[in-house]
C-alpha cells in the first residue's frame, strides 16, 4: 500500500473581535500528514494513519482537498533528502530507520 508525505495549507479564523493590524498578520497554516493512501481522485486524496491488513480497516483518516496541497511526496524504503527537513520522523515498520 502507498505512503505519502503531504504538505497541506489549511484556513484559519476566529469568531472573536480583533485589531485590523492584526488581521493583516495572519496567514494560513500549513501542515505535513503521512499516511497509507485510502483513496485517491482528482479532487482529493485521502490518507490514514492506520491499516489494518487482515480486518481491511483504516483509522484516523484525513480527507484533503488536492486543491489545498502543496506537495505530495511518495515515502519508499529510502528515505528521500526532502523529508530531513521535516522535524517528526516515526517509524513506519519495525527496522526502518532514518539515515
């Protein structure tokens, strides 16, 4: 099964009163998710962090916009140069490690 790393921007917004200089400080997020891929059209990808091989099941899945994506990095046996600069690494199965 597929795994990928994908940057992601997402919206922000608050429902209280703020200064207007402020306002213009503000900027969306942006966030990195890895998962097995569940689904994938040219619309959206959805991803999960959970894969259950023999019930057939994912869990804490993610739907995101392709819209929305920056990148998408597939994640093979090597790890590529670009994700060393992603500060969170977890091991994806047992004896993989990151060089």
């Amino acid at each position: 099964m597929r795994k990928v790393l994908i940057t992601w921007i997402d919206a922000i917004g608050d429902d209280g009163w703020v200064d207007i200089e402020e306002l213009r400080k503000e900027k969306p997020h942006i966030h990195h998710s890895m998962g097995f891929v569940a689904h994938e059209t040219d619309e959206c990808i959805t991803i999960a962090m959970s894969y259950d091989e023999e019930e057939k099941n994912m869990g804490a899945w993610l739907c995101v916009p392709k819209a929305y994506i920056k990148e998408t990095i597939e994640l093979t046996e090597k790890v590529p140069n670009k994700i060393k600069s992603v500060k969170f690494w977890p091991q994806l199965r047992p004896g993989f490690h990151h060089t």
